[in-house]
C-alpha cells in the first residue's frame, strides 16, 4: 500500500503527531507492505495535532484516492479514546485501501 503523510503546522498539538505516525506504521507493517509516497497513493493520512486540524486537503486529494484524518482526539471526525487511536487509525487506513484488518 501506498501512504502519503501529511502534518500540520504543530501550532497547538494536543497529541504527540509523529509518536502517533510511528505506532500506525509498525502496525500497518504487520498487516501489509507500506511505502510511504509523495503522490499517487492508495491512502493520505492528514495529522493534525489538534481538532481544528487546519490543514488544506484540497492539494492532498490530488495525491491520494482515500484520506483518513486525524485531528487531536478525532479520527475521521469522531471522538476516539486515546489508547484506542492507533488501533483505529491503522484500521481506517487499512480499510480504505482496500484491505481488512485482522
């Protein structure tokens, strides 16, 4: 699978982004091959740092056929637990690239 990654400004992040991007990979890498791309990916993974997640998606959707937003405590808009938020950011992803998770 192909993965673009894209962060927000870290203005006000109320989690800590790249820890949170790390754990997605090494999950994701048990599950399926992962490279990450600057264009023409399956999945973009937006990472904001806080729910305002101010970061122009316009641009992105160019690159990726599916997004999975994560915005401070949000994954795909709704609430996620802290300690749950990996899980379902690897999830999201899997899913919308097409494969399921175990």
């Amino acid at each position: 699978m192909k993965l673009l990654i894209k962060y927000c400004g870290g203005c006000n992040p109320s989690i800590n982004r790249k820890e949170l991007v790390n754990e997605v990979l090494n999950l994701l890498r048990l599950h399926t091959f992962v490279e990450v791309t600057t264009e023409n990916a399956d999945v973009g993974l937006i990472v904001g740092g806080c729910s305002v997640c101010c970061i122009n998606i316009d641009n992105i959707k160019d690159q990726a056929s599916e997004l999975v937003v994560v915005g401070g405590s949000l994954v795909d808009y709704a609430k996620v637990p802290p300690d749950q938020q990996t899980v379902k950011v690897m999830q999201q992803v899997l899913e919308k690239g097409g494969q399921r998770s175990c």
